[in-house]
C-alpha cells in the first residue's frame, strides 16, 4: 500500500473500509481497489464486488434472505430508564447497521480516520473484510414492553402485542435464565464470522451505558436453507435438516406463516415477525453411541439422502400413513411426524438455525448442539403447539435439552426515513 | 440424486464423502461428483478438486502450512491406566485423520454405509463438505508422562523432555483450571469449521472410554499468517497481528525456532515442535473506549496500515532506537516492542492464533479474545522469556487477561509406516 489516502490527514497510506467499499470518493475506491485486492482474506478477486443485502426494505432482511453460512446473536438488557435515550440509540443502531451490512466501517472513518485523541467510533476487526452479505435484524422481548411486576417501563405496555409473551414452560425444559430472555435482540449472519461479531460488538459498543449485552452465541454452520437455491445442510446429528423448511420463494407460505398483517394485531408490527430461540444442547455423546437404524427411526428419515421413510429422496413426499415393516413407516414419535404441518393442524414456521459448538460440558463431552431460530407470525399459534408436541412426545427428546429460549417482537423494515422500531415509538 | 450408490446395499441412492473424494471407487466418485456438485454447501463448483494438505511427512501439517481460517482445539485426559490402549487409540486416530484431512469420512462408509443395526461410525455432519484444507496436529502434555505426584503413568517418564515442564506462573496469570493443560492436544484447522468440528468430535467419539474431553475452543478467524502466500489478518483489537511471525518460506527461521533439531534433547522429539496455547480474554469494553492515540501506543503500530511507529507500510522496519515527540518513537512498554526479537536476545515463536468470540461474561460483555497458539523448539528459553518480559511490562496488560493455558510436546510427523507419538512409544 504505498499511496497515501487523501481523505486521512495522517499521511498513513490507508484505505479504509469504507474508502474500498463505499459509494462515497469511488475514485479513492477504485484505486483502492487495485492496491488491497491481493491483500484480501476473503476470496474474492480483484474488482469483485462484494455481495451486500439491500438493509431497508418492506421487511428486515435476514429472515427470509437466504440462510448466510456464519451467526453472531446477542440479547441486550436495557438499562436506561429513559425512552428518549432509547430511540435515540435505535436511531443510532440504524445508522450503523445500514452502513456494516453495506461493507462499510459503522461510522465514517471510525477505525482510524478521526480524531486521535478519541477512541475509535469504529473497531477496527472488519477494515479489510468484505461486507459478506451481513444482515442484522432487531427484535423486541416482551420485557422492554412491561417488567414481570407489570412495570410499563417506556409508555409501550398499550403496544404489547398479544402474541408477544414468555413461552410456557415445556415439558424437559432446562432452561439457564443466563440464556434466556433480553430485552432487545439483535440477529448477525453473514457469511465471515469476523463481519458477524463486529456487527454485534460495534452496536454494544454504541450502546454502553444505555444496553448491556444479556447473552450472545455464535453458530458456525447453518442448519436450515429458506431458499430453494441453497442445499440442505447437516446439523450435529449429522441429519439434513430444514428439508421441509418454508422456503423465501413460497411466497403465500411466507405470507401466511411468517408476516404479520395488518389486522392480526398491534398495527405498529404489520411486515414484521415474530423470532423464537431455543438453544438446544444436543447429547452428541449418547447420539453417536446410538444404532444407524435407531437414528433414522427417531429422525423419521434416511441419513445419507435425508428421504423420508420410504421415500428414495431428500424431497419426496413424506408419507405419514402407510405401514412399514414393524408399525407405521414413520413412527408416531418420530421426529419429522410431530413436526409436520400434517399433525399440527396445517402449521409451519420458518427456520433459520445453526449449529454451535461452546467448548467442553466439563463432564468430558463437547457442548455442542443447534441453536434455533425460527420466525413465524404469531407464535402462539405456531411455534407453541409445535414445541408442545415436541416436547411431550419426541423420540429425540432422549438426546436434546433445551437450555435457552427467548421470544422477539421483530418489526417490520425501515423506509427510507424510518429508524428501527420506529413503528412502535413514533 | 437420482442413482443408487452400488456400494450401498440398501439402496438409498448415497454418493458418501468417501465416495465423492476417495481415492477408491473412482467411477462412482466420478459420476456422483456431477450429482452432487451443485448440492455442496461449499463454494467449489463442479469438478473442482478439494484442497487438502498431505497428512504424512517429515513435519506434522497444522504447523508451518499456510494458518486456515478456522480452529477446533481441544485436549484429552487420559482415562485408562493401559498403554496397550493408549497406543491403539493413537493407531486407530492416525488412521481416522489420515482420511479425514483426505476428505474421507472417519471410517470406511462410516456413516451410512456400515451395519443398520451397529452405531455409524463416522458422525455425518462432514458427508457433504469438503476436506477444506483439513489438517490435524498432535501433542503430549507433561502430565501424560509423569503424574503431579511423579508417577510414571505408561512407562514414559524417562523419555520426557527437559524441555516439556509446566508454564510457569506469569504475573497476571489468571489461570482457570478448566481451561488448563491436558494430557493430549489435538489442534483441527480448516476452511471451514463444520470439518474442523467433526473432526474432533470424530476422534473423542473414537476415544470413548480412554480419553475425554478436558476442554475445547474454536476458533473463528486467524490472527497470524504463517506464510508469506497471505496476508497479515486482525485480531479483535482491530489491529494487524504477527506481521513479524515467522514465515514457513524462512526456513532457516523455521529450523532454527520451530522444529526441534535430533541433538535438542529426547531423539524421538527430532523433527517436532512444542506447541503452547494461551486462553487470553481481552477487555474489549475497555479498550474500546481508548483513544486511538494510546491504542497505537500501546501496540507500537498504526491501526490501518499496521506500519511500525514512525514507518508508512506494514512490513517497514520496526525501529526501536529513534526518538518520537515524546520519548522513544516505539515506546518502553509497546507491546511489539516488548515482543521483538531484537529485545530478546534474538529469540522468536511461530504463531498460529484465532480470534473467539464465545457468549457474554455474564456481566454485559462479550467473552472475546485471542486463542493463542505458538510453536517453538524450546518452550523454555523462547515462549517462557518473552512471555515474562510482556507479563511484566507489556501495556497491554491493562487490556487482556490470561484464563487458560497449555504446553505440548508435538512429535515429529508420521512416514508410510508409523502412527502419531510412535517416535515415542515404540
């Protein structure tokens, strides 16, 4: 790198992130192009031009965007008691995010273009990354509405949609409150892990004082496709899963199980969505000492294909009433029965898990297993008696806990003037 | 997939990892590669040929080879008190690494193709992933020798080198027991990190009953280059790191610091390394809230460019003689100062370290840092000195914390015939 960037009084020869990626200075950019391309750590070419996900819209983006690669999720408590510092951080959020997701450093020149006697604005891990399709999407708990003691904490407990509620607790629940619950929760997938944990580290960082973070994961793998361009991956069972997932192009599925309208509820959250996240801890241990045949009979389909009992591929029918060699072909505590839309009265959610995997149990086993998130319009219609059933009936319940869980009121895009929530707060 | 898999008895119509990539069965691999390539999560497209790094050789791979973007590490205790069966699980994870670092499942059709009625073999999650450039790197912790209490536990204790002793406590330490030691380290690095998971799990899978998981970290990006082939990446201070690490093309470097020489000390060490491992959580909340001027302090380098103090370029001379406005241009206690060989009598490491990112600390903050990982011939008058000097002096102090640590003996690499640590016991 050997010219300096005019737009750096330092005289330091640095193209930023913003410089490479930026519509602003495209002749910097350009030229910058060039210089940083065979410096790089992401593979793409000189000149090639990073793939972004357009962060405004009718919707957030990352829920029905296809499923990137890399996850970095974190809960945040709110701290402030005041509603004005609230929404100004929100605004402040928007900003940042619009510019992360577009490639670009949270704020101009954060890293190292400003004043030198300030701290950074921006930290600095991601200047030479691609913006790797990063999508950030905000949701709201129910407790940033109302405190357990009805506490109307921001004048928002009138705004409280009725889907909005703590989950009931289900059958084999082991829940931790240290991965439970947050007052605001903010989804990163990208497809470079570091783009994913900048996003969420440079919105805590803005939001010190005013937010603390509550709980964060991150998800190596994903685990389901939401668009019939992407293969089904394995989660750490080492099954296809996400088969039967909704898929982005199943526009009236997505429309009736994933959008809310206008008339379900709270006006302020027609387009948006309901999140749910249930980290489940797979008992990899037991899993994997575990007959071939008992996997497939708990799962309900073939490993290798992920074909349903009987079927000879991945997206054959799944056939629920005929009879197999002992009892019916998919068992009656299957997995992909109790799942199925057919057994729950016709309702589906999308998925959009990864697979996880936090160091050692301390009992001499991987904690590992698949962080769920799934998106529905209303979840207690649809993710409730899903889990219910689930819960109570499961085969695979032998082998899953769940240890965290958490629900978000995820509204809908922001405009071009708007900030995020402001549905709610304006 | 429309095609049984011939090697399949039951017909399910499964092009296996082996099957796609193996050496054997080259007709069917030929013809499923056509099938599958549009269904692989990974970027290759059809008919590319999976980068891999050749297992056997005079070194172990994972250590001068170009660092890969991610890491699975974790040690083992040793469970039985049987030699025998600790020298047949090492046969036994040879074989299985050989293959998985080949692209191979674990086993032979491991994980579809075996008995229906006998637990797979191989877990699954890898089936459709590449080898990514897999590599899988062995050590032997002091307590594999000898117990605390001098015990020689496989009749090691006269071969263990002088130079594998426990880390001495460095001011500062703050050492959980936890995430400590070991009596075997096995360190997966690969492009993508669902292999570099399966991998490990694979082998603690394979090692049920004589070792467990003591603990584990991933990794999610690289902080070290270890080939001059690329480029310097950051770590999550948002500074470049080790752009003065040795580099696998130095290779009078790399004999001289990295590979233990046939006169060191115990012969069987000839050809091998010692790996050290440091856990070190840093305060980013802190650090971010530092003004750019004492980042770049503290470190010795500029942010953006990464150019020692008073250079414009990155790999500008590192100059610790001149004066700056206020003092040596490279501060008395800059880390990279404090660091560099030129203050350490000429001693230098090979680094291979990741950034991680694993939840919150429980207290509003990311649990993030830097896995630090360095190879050296002698940990005792390399990593021992440095380390002392930075545990004393380093400004950094203020803004990191060691929580974990580790220090193993890595044998030399496997020819045609041999097994990991034969050099050792046979």
């Amino acid at each position: 790198m050997s010219s300096p960037d005019p737009r750096n009084g330092r005289g330091r020869g640095v193209i930023s992130r913003r410089g490479l990626i930026g519509s602003a200075g495209v002749g910097v950019a350009a030229a910058g192009a060039g210089v940083l391309a065979g410096r790089m750590s992401s593979p793409a070419g000189a000149g090639t031009v990073s793939p972004t996900v357009p962060f405004r819209g009718q919707h957030q983006a990352g829920i029905v965007t296809p499923a990137q690669d890399r996850l970095h999720f974190a809960t945040f408590d709110v701290q402030t008691t005041s509603r004005a510092e609230l929404i100004e951080l929100l605004k402040t959020w928007t900003v940042m995010a619009e510019r992360m997701t577009a490639g670009h450093e949270a704020t101009p020149d954060g890293a190292i273009g400003g004043e030198q006697y300030a701290p950074p604005t921006d930290t600095g891990e991601a200047l030479d990354l691609h913006a790797s399709k990063l999508t950030l999407t905000i949701g709201f708990g129910p407790s940033l509405f109302t405190r357990a003691d009805g506490t109307d904490r921001f004048g928002l407990a009138a705004r409280k949609p009725a889907a909005l509620v703590d989950l009931p607790k289900f059958t084999g629940d082991a829940l931790e409150p240290a991965r439970c619950g947050g007052d605001i929760a903010v989804q990163a997938c990208a497809d470079d892990p570091q783009v994913a944990v900048h996003a969420i580290r440079n919105l805590a960082r803005a939001g010190f004082g005013v937010v603390s973070v509550r709980w964060s994961q991150l998800g190596f793998g994903r685990t389901s496709s939401t668009s019939t361009s992407q293969v089904t991956p394995r989660n750490l069972l080492g099954f296809k899963d996400g088969t039967r997932n909704i898929k982005a192009e199943d526009r009236d599925l997505v429309d009736k199980f994933v959008w809310v309208d206008r008339g379900d509820d709270q006006g302020w959250m027609a387009g948006g969505s309901y999140l749910v996240t249930r980290r489940i801890r797979m008992l990899i241990e037991p899993w994997d000492r575990t007959t071939l045949h008992e996997q497939e009979r708990v799962i309900g389909r073939t490993k290798g294909t992920g074909a349903p009992m009987g079927g000879r591929e991945e997206f054959d029918e799944l056939d629920l009433q005929s009879a197999g060699p002992s009892g019916p072909l998919v068992e009656a505590d299957a997995h992909v029965r109790l799942a199925s839309a057919e057994e729950l009265g016709g309702i589906q959610i999308m998925r959009r898990g990864y697979n996880f995997t936090d160091g050692s149990d301390g009992f001499g086993h991987l904690d590992a297993g698949l962080f769920f998130i799934a998106y529905c319009r209303d979840p207690i219609t649809q993710f409730v008696p899903m889990q219910n059933n689930l819960a109570r009936n499961d085969a695979l319940n032998e082998y899953i806990k769940h240890v965290g869980s958490g629900v978000f009121a995820v509204p809908p895009g922001v405009d071009a003037q708007s900030y995020w929530g402001s549905t709610l707060f304006d």
